[in-house]
C-alpha cells in the first residue's frame, strides 16, 4: 500500500505544479525525496505520470491542436504551427544536446533548491519591468514574441526553474500579457513534454513492468485529473495573480526544503 499512496501523492503534485509557475520537477524531486521513493523504478514512474499532464492540457485545448495541424499560416489566422515550431526550437535543440548533462547533473535537491529562487528572481523582475503589451490575447503573438518565449523556456531545461515560470516571463519581457503568455506555454510544453518524456521512456523502458501497471495507472490519472482542475483554475485567475506571489511561495519553499535536507 504503501508504493500506492506514494503513486497518489506523486501524482497529486506532478498535475497540481506542472502548468504553475513553481516547477513541477522540483516538487516531483523534493516530493520523491520526502517519501524515500527514489530509483530507476521511480524515475520511470515519474516519466509516465507526466503524460497525465500533457493529456490534460490536449483534452482542454484540443480545438486549439485541431486548428494548428491545418498549418493555416495566412495573415490575420492567429496563432499557427509556426508560432508553435519557433518557441519549440531553442529547448529543443539545447535539450538533445544536454540531456546527458542534464540527466547526470542538474537532478538533484541542491540543484532544484537554486532553481527555485533564480526562477522566482526572474519572475519578479518581469513583473516590475513595465512594456508596452502588444498582444493581449493568444492570437495577437507574433512569430517573434513566440520565439523569445521559447528562448526562455531554455531556462527550464534546470530542474526548478520552471517552463511556466521562464517563459510567462519572456512572454512578459516582450510585450506579450501575462495570460496570453501562460495559455501559449500551456499550448507549447504538450510537444516538447511529450518528447521528452518518450524519450525517457524509451531510455527507461527495461524498468518498466506489468507488476507495476497498477502503480503507473493510479498516478497518471491522479496527475491528469489535477491538472485538468490546476489549468482551469489557473487560466480563470490569471487577471488577478501576480507572478511575485508565484515567487515568493518559491522563495519559501527553497527555504523549508533547505532546512530538512540539511
């Protein structure tokens, strides 16, 4: 029972952080290291539930993806698969190129725990930094603005930083509203999730067994039906959240989780 209320909780937490700006790798790693439930057979897991998540986002936008596989790039469309193509470029790249690195490296509590208080830095400074915003809606970004968002989700590549968190800022940074910048994320990490989680997979696929069918299932609907809700909730409130209380909640946490991990 007790890989099974490990598997809730996980879940809990991978669909209630991975669309918010707090990162949800962070929390999935300090989480894992709070249950003792760590490993190859964890990480695997980890990697699976994340699909939970991505289904979310698919489900909630899926006229969204429906118009995008028309390719429709013609002048006044709106937002099209190059706006899509362009902020999946960056991450995409240094992410084939660093996944070792990354993998070897960066997974670890003190890596997060700085992570987490860069990211929540960069959130207040694109907050405070005022521009004039020039799309106000997902349709108004340009090829440009898409661009620099995905520049920044760069930045999430370290585990702590956050996806929604680096690029609802680049979006801010260049003139895109904090709404329209969090709805075009949400859009984005379906691809470059669902890649790189596949790709884990498949580099993980000998942990992978039907004893643990049961554990894998339980969280990847726990983590869907969270984030379906976390989306939600988080696209209706966004008007009125500021991204320093994101922050500052980030600031705190680094501080807890520092405290008992040393």
């Amino acid at each position: 029972m007790g890989d099974l209320w490990n598997a809730i909780i996980m879940g809990i937490v991978e669909g209630l952080t991975e669309f918010l700006p707090v990162s949800s790798t962070g929390h999935m790693i300090l989480t894992a290291e709070l249950l003792q439930f760590t490993g190859d057979r964890a990480k695997t897991f980890e990697v699976v539930i994340q699909f939970g998540a991505v289904l979310a986002v698919l489900i909630l936008y899926r006229k969204r993806f429906f118009k995008l596989l028309n390719f429709n790039v013609s002048k006044g469309s709106g937002l099209n698969a190059i706006h899509v193509l362009l902020a999946l470029l960056p991450a995409g790249l240094f992410g084939v190129l660093l996944h070792g690195f990354i993998k070897d490296y960066l997974f670890s509590p003190a890596t997060v725990l700085i992570g987490l208080i860069a990211g929540g830095i960069l959130m207040i400074v694109a907050e405070r930094v005022k521009r004039k915003t020039t799309a106000e809606e997902l349709d108004d970004l340009s090829y440009k603005q898409a661009f620099a968002i995905g520049m920044f989700q760069v930045l999430a590549l370290w585990p702590g930083f956050s996806r929604s968190g680096s690029t609802i800022s680049g979006g801010m940074f260049f003139g895109a509203s904090q709404k329209a910048a969090a709805e075009f994320t949400f859009i984005v990490s379906v691809p470059i999730m669902a890649g790189a989680s596949g790709l884990d997979l498949i580099k993980s696929r000998e942990f992978l067994t039907a004893a643990d069918l049961p554990l894998f299932l339980i969280g990847l609907v726990a983590a869907f039906t969270v984030a379906t809700i976390a989306v939600v909730t988080f696209i209706n409130a966004i008007k009125r959240l500021k991204l320093s209380w994101f922050a500052y909640y980030r600031f705190a946490l680094a501080a807890v989780f520092a405290f008992i991990i040393w």
